[in-house]
C-alpha cells in the first residue's frame, strides 16, 4: 500500500511543481526521491552488492535515454533552428494562412504546425516559430489568445506527430524494439490521423466560438512581437528541405533503422543552408542556439524518464505492469493503456516509450501480437496522456511560448491534446480487431 501511495503520490508532486513553474530538472529529482523514499529505496548506490538505489536507477533513465537519441533531438533541434533563422519556417507558415484568411485563423495555425512537425522540424521550435504568426492572426480576427497553445499543440503532437511515416522520434522509438518501419499500419494511421484532424479542429472551433459569445475578445500586450523581415525565401523553395527529409527516410529507413533519421535530418540542415544561405541572420548563432535548444529539450525529457526509472524499480509498478498486461480482450488494448499510463507517469510520449516499450514489446510479441499494430497503437496512445499538466511540452508551450497560465490555457490544451488521441487509440484499435 505504501509503494502505491509513493507511486501515486510522486506523480502528483512532478504535476503540482511543474504547474507550479518548477524546472523539469529539479521537479523530476524531487518527485522520484519522494517516491523512492516511500518505497524504501536506499538513496546512493551500496559499495558491493546489487544497486537498487535512488542514484543509480535515476540516472539510468536518464543517461540511457541521452545516449539513444542524442543526435536525433540534436539534428532536430539544428534543422529546427536553421529553419526558423531563415525565415524558410515563417514562410510556409504565412503562405499556408494567407491562403486560409483571418476567418480561418484557428486552422491556419494548426495546419502550419503540421506542415512542419511532419516534415521533421522539432515540436518546440515549430511552436517557436509559428507563435508570432498566431499572434497577428488572432489579433486580426478578434479572438481569444489563451487558445493559441490549443491550435499550437494540436497541430503539432496529434495527428502528426505520431503518424505513419512522421520523422518524429514519436513514430521511431517503437522501431527498435519491434523491428518494424516508421510506416507501420500506415492504413490505419491514415484514418486515425484524419479521424483527429476532423474532430479535433471542430472542436477547437466550437470552443472558440463559445467563448467569444461570451464575450471574450483579444487582448493585446506589450511585448507582443511585430517586427517583420526585410527579405524572405520562398515558401515552394523553403518545403524542399522539409520534402528532403521525407524522401530520405521513406527510401532508407529499412537499410538504416534509426540511423536513417539522423541523415534524413542531417541532409535536411545541409539542404537549408545551402537554399537559404542569403537568409540567414546569423548562421553560426543559428547552430549554437540549436544545439543549446537539442541540450534543454532532450535534458527535459531525460529528466522525466529518469523519474520513470524509480517509479520502474517500485513494488507498485511491477504490480500496475502486470494489471495492465493481463486485462481481459484485445492485447492491444492492455499495450495502449500500459504505455499511456507510463508515458502520463513521465510526462513525455518519448520518454513514455523508452521505458514501457524494452518492457511489454517481449510480451506481446511473445503473445502473437503483430508486430505493425503494436508499433501504430503504442505510438497513437504515447502521445495522449504525455500532454497532463507536468508535460514538458506542455509547460514550455503554455508558458515560455505564449505567456498564459494553465488555468486560462490548459482545458482547451488538454481537450485537444488528450483527449482526441485518446479517440484516437480506440478508433486504431477498433480498425485492428476488425481487420484492417
């Protein structure tokens, strides 16, 4: 009873501090040492004998996670950056909401943030970069700006994010453990994707349109950015990179795994170099800030999958394990639910499948689960309850990005960004028992 309480309680504790504008790198640590110490967990590694400690199964969560995907959070970050210091970023962004108009503000933003989340730009400098767009385009319509991290989020971590063929590592990490490709059940997450985009941007609409009966309007500050470029690149010309990255991880993904995201990512940020060059504020700060950015962001998650690492070595997460695997029905039912789960208890889809997967991929391969589905439905359920209040993602976007509180932002960021993926795995599930 006490493991569980531990349990319970130190995911409560990450999701209190991080609301409460705690650093992901403090809040983790503290989270897991509550918990660690309600489990009994001695706090630094013994000097003989097994290592069962606090310390050592922290830091295994996150030094393990840094080593896997260093380079990809890195050539993300990167490509991301050159991107948005360019102007290539903003271009496809205005071009995409010119087209729509004012009227259609809420899904100009949502569509911008897909263009370039599925063509492999990072979720956090896509929000970066299309922020002060959102902003002009809500001011000009007259709309409510606490729902700006809404359209931001949804448009970046839903139905992109975790579909068929995305270079993000959302859809990758299953791949390692399941032997699979990033196209996996691309069927399935065609219709899935479709499914969320529709429901999600009605209701997106309808949340919005209540409000301003209401009464609601914009409301101007005044570091709102308006400052616009002297010269910009094509917006055709600036989706080459971005159509660079596809191809290369459509045509050898299955020669190079994972490794086929870093050169897929890499040509991306050779590409926007050489098509941009003229561009450029300054190219070199470019690099360094899209280091520094690969840095915090992969820290950040590292840090709640460290928090995953302890919670993993407690009596009451072995016995949620075994709950959540052995439910009656569909074993992709018990997949979805165990990696939702564990990916809500870490705040993080990837960190969520960092530790789940090593754990249930055995398992339900063992038990004859295709191999297709699994990577589809684990991918589709790790990204909904990644987005609880603590989320990384979910902190910097409400808060560093747009400047609003969660008590404001976060149900329509929520409604959006948990409980349409939520829809989302029961409709992938449902198209799987029947075949599809």
């Amino acid at each position: 009873m006490l493991s569980l309480i531990g349990l319970v309680g130190g995911l409560a504790l990450l999701i209190i501090l991080t609301m409460r504008g705690v650093n992901l790198l403090i809040a983790a640590p503290l989270a897991a040492l509550f918990m660690a110490a309600l489990n009994g967990l001695p706090l630094l590694p013994p000097i003989s004998g097994e290592d069962l400690s606090y310390v050592h199964n922290y830091m295994g969560g996150f030094t393990s996670f840094i080593s896997s995907w260093f380079f990809m959070f890195l050539m993300g970050a990167i490509f991301g950056k050159l991107m948005q210091d360019s102007g290539a970023a903003e271009s496809i962004s205005k071009w995409i909401i010119r087209k729509l108009g004012f009227r259609n503000a809420a899904l100009a933003i949502v569509i911008a943030c897909a263009v370039l989340t599925y063509g492999g730009v990072s979720l956090f400098i896509v929000a970066f970069s299309v922020y002060p767009m959102a902003v002009s385009l809500f001011r000009e319509a007259n709309l409510p700006r606490r729902f700006i991290p809404a359209a931001l989020g949804f448009g970046s971590t839903t139905f992109t994010m975790t579909s068929a063929g995305s270079p993000e590592i959302q859809n990758w990490i299953p791949i390692e453990y399941l032997h699979t490709s990033p196209y996996a059940a691309w069927e399935v997450s065609a219709i899935v994707a479709l499914f969320m985009m529709v429901v999600g941007q009605l209701w997106l609409n309808r949340m919005i349109k209540k409000a301003v009966a209401r009464g609601e309007s914009f409301e101007d500050r005044s570091d709102d950015i308006t400052t616009e470029r002297e010269s910009m690149p094509n917006a055709f010309v600036s989706l080459i990179p971005l159509m660079i990255v596809l191809l290369i991880t459509f045509f050898f993904h299955h020669q190079f795994g994972k490794s086929a995201l870093i050169i897929a990512l890499l040509s991306g940020v050779i590409a926007t170099c050489i098509i941009n060059i003229k561009h450029f504020d300054n190219i070199g700060r470019a690099f360094s800030e899209g280091a520094m950015g690969a840095l915090i962001a992969i820290a950040n998650t590292a840090a709640v999958v460290g928090f995953g690492g302890v919670a993993k070595a407690t009596p009451a997460f072995d016995q949620a394990v075994q709950l959540m695997t052995s439910l009656p029905g569909d074993p992709l039912i018990g997949s979805a639910i165990a990696i939702c789960v564990i990916a809500g208890l870490t705040g993080s889809a990837s960190g969520g499948q960092a530790i789940a997967l090593p754990l249930l991929a055995p398992h339900y391969l063992d038990m004859g689960v295709n191999s297709e589905s699994l990577h589809r439905v684990a991918a589709i359920s790790s990204g909904a309850l990644d987005s609880l209040p603590h989320g990384g993602y979910v902190v910097t976007t409400i808060r560093a990005i747009a400047g609003e509180t969660h008590k404001d932002a976060y149900p329509a960021f929520g409604k959006l960004t948990v409980v349409v993926p939520l829809l989302g795995v029961v409709l992938a599930i449902l198209l799987f028992m029947v075949g599809l």
